[in-house]
C-alpha cells in the first residue's frame, strides 16, 4: 500500500512542471 502511495506522489511530482523550483 505504501508503495503505491509513494509510487503515486512521485508520478504525481514528476507530472508536475519545473515551476514549482522556479519560485
């Protein structure tokens, strides 16, 4: 389960743009 989730926010944080570290 934990694997899943951890597998699940690091699609997530890949999915998500460079503007999060372009503060």
């Amino acid at each position: 389960m934990i694997a899943a989730i951890a597998w699940n926010l690091f699609t997530w944080w890949k999915g998500i743009p460079s503007s999060s570290s372009h503060t």
